[in-house]
C-alpha cells in the first residue's frame, strides 16, 4: 500500500490523519487484508478461527463508532 499518497494529501493533513475519502479507502483495504487471513485458516471450527471472525466484527463496530 501507497502511504505517501496520505502524506501529499492536503485534507489528510489537515485531518491529522486521513481525510474521509482516505479513510474509506484505508478501511477497505484493511478489512480485505483481514479477511484473506481469515480465509487461510483451514478449520472453520478451530478456536484460531473464532478469534479472527471475533476481531473482524470487532473493527467493524469500532470503525462505526468513528464514522
């Protein structure tokens, strides 16, 4: 991922860290990320397995709180 883009961005100084159009691009990429990792984990019902789809939701409801 291309961080400088973040760094020429005028908005995303401005913000202190990512403007909203940033944001919504971030967040995307991270949730993908996340879940490819979760896809790699081979036994759905393994306590590895649970965490993960656990901490998924939980970035969800915390990036809404944000939003």
């Amino acid at each position: 991922m291309d961080y400088s883009k973040y760094l020429h961005c005028n908005a995303c100084k401005e913000s202190g860290l990512y403007c909203q159009k940033h944001r919504t691009e971030v967040e995307s990429t991270l949730r993908k990320r996340e879940i490819k990792k979760i896809l790699q984990i081979r036994d759905s019902s393994s306590a590895q397995y649970n965490h993960a789809i656990k901490g998924l939701l939980e970035s969800y409801d915390i990036w809404k709180m944000f939003s």
